[in-house]
C-alpha cells in the first residue's frame, strides 16, 4: 500500500494524558500529592526530555492531547508545535467515550478541538483515551472533519472505515509503554520491566510488522517513557529500526494522506 521505496510506516506518537488520568478517577486526587507528582513528571521533565531526543535525531512525531492538558500546561504544548510536531485530540476529560453519552462525547471533541486548533495547528486526528472509542465515535469525527483515528486493534496496515471514511491507524497494547511499564496492577507503579526487555519486545514487533509491509504506532506517555534509562531505551530503538531499509518514520497524519479513499 506504500509507494515506490517504502516497505514499512513507523509513528511515534505521544499521549499529554498529564494530570488527566489521575483527576478523571479520583476527584480527591489533590489531596495526594505524592501520588499526583507522577502526573507533573511530563510537563517538567518527560516532554523536554522527548522533545530534545526527537529534535536529535529528527523524528517527526504526533502528540494526543486532552483538551484539560492543554489548558492547564500550555507550555508544553506551545513547545511541540514550535518543534513541527503534529498535535491531535486526546478527548477533554480523558474519559473514554464508551462511558459518555453521544452529546457528551461530541461536546469533549469540539471543545479540544478549539482548544488545539488555537495554537494554529491543523488538527486531523483522534485517539480516545484508554482506546475507548464509542458507537458513536466515527460518526462524529467524520462530522466534524477529524480525518483519522489511531484506535483499533484489528489489523497491522491503515485502512478506510466504512460508512464514516475516517482513516484507521491501528493500535495495540504490545506497542504502548504504559502497558508495559505500567500496567498489571491497582498500583500505579507496580510494573517494573526492564527497558532491554521492552526493546526486544518492540523491536520484534516491527520487525515483522516490516516484513508484513505495514504500519507500527507507537504509544508513549511522558511520565512513563521520560524516565532517563527509558530515554536511553527509546534512541537505541530509533537507531535500531531506522537500519531497516524502506522505513518511513513520520507523523500519523502524513500516513494517513496516504491511505487512498475507498480502501477498506
Ligand atoms: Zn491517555
């Protein structure tokens, strides 16, 4: 499905989440300030640290941001769009739309949509958080021109959605840091894997995506991926995957112009 020269698409893509998922559980979160500090490890340290090592070696990338983020840590997203990154929504609360109602869910994508579209960036693209997209999710999206949503896991090239003709770059929890340094518990910190055994599970994974000739989305979240060894982690697999001939490494926008209309 790619052009001439092209075998495989790689996306890095980063999730602002910040403060959302700890305020979107737990209304009393304030009062656990320990427990919050994790939250304010992206804007100070993870976003900077990301931004220097795609800077680096130049990689272009997407990052999903809930419009309650971007409102509360301009900041770092003023810097992402200095940089050229692509920003896309991340819905407002960081709620999954499964649990809105249809006008709730609307309501979360038009106003990120201002929200995002006010640091004068085009804004064509969707991630729901937890990957929770609703029923009612492509239909609105295509209503109000977002192009693509990077949300289902069944299958490893983009393809056109039915009936809606949004773009899909699928997902899956394999390729997404939170699942691997992250999950497996009620305590949030209670998975610890090595960065070596991430690498190896993230470089199998391209690997034969590559040889399948299609399309890896990575997901990565400041206040996991941020961490110095995991830093470190993340260059050696950009290196590692850039040695592969026929990648093309880019934004999920600039993939998802690619996908031809009709393709489903
Ligand atoms: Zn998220």
């Amino acid at each position: 499905m790619w052009s001439e020269g092209i075998r495989s698409a790689v996306a890095f893509t980063v999730d602002l989440d910040f403060e959302t998922p700890w305020t979107g559980k737990d209304p009393n979160i304030a009062a656990r300030p320990g427990a919050l500090s994790l939250a304010h490890y992206g804007p100070r340290q993870g976003v900077p640290l990301i931004l220097s090592l795609f800077e680096e070696l130049g990689v272009d990338a997407t990052f999903f941001i809930p419009g309650k983020s971007a409102e509360d840590y301009p900041e770092p997203v003023e810097a992402v769009v200095a940089a050229g990154h692509e920003i896309a929504v991340h819905g407002y609360t960081h709620t999954p739309p499964y649990r809105l109602s249809r006008d709730e869910e609307e309501a979360e994508l038009v106003r990120t949509l201002e929200i995002l579209r006010g640091y004068g960036s085009p804004v064509l693209g969707y991630r729901a958080p937890e990957y929770g997209v609703s029923v009612h999710t492509l239909e609105l999206l295509a209503k109000h021109g977002v192009r693509y949503s990077s949300n289902f896991m069944d299958d490893v090239k983009p393809y056109r959605h039915r009936e809606s003709g949004v773009v899909e770059l699928p997902v899956h929890w394999i390729m997404d840091d939170w699942t691997q340094f992250v999950h497996g518990s009620d305590d949030w910190l209670a998975q610890n894997a090595t960065s070596a055994h991430v690498k190896q599970l993230w470089m199998e994974e391209f690997r034969a995506i590559h040889e399948l000739g299609g399309l890896f989305v990575l997901t990565l979240h400041p206040q996991v991926i941020g961490r110095p060894s995991r830093m470190q982690m993340l260059a050696d697999l950009i290196t590692e995957m850039r040695a592969h001939e026929g990648l093309w490494l880019t934004s999920c926008a600039a993939i998802a112009e690619r996908v031809p209309e009709g393709d489903q």
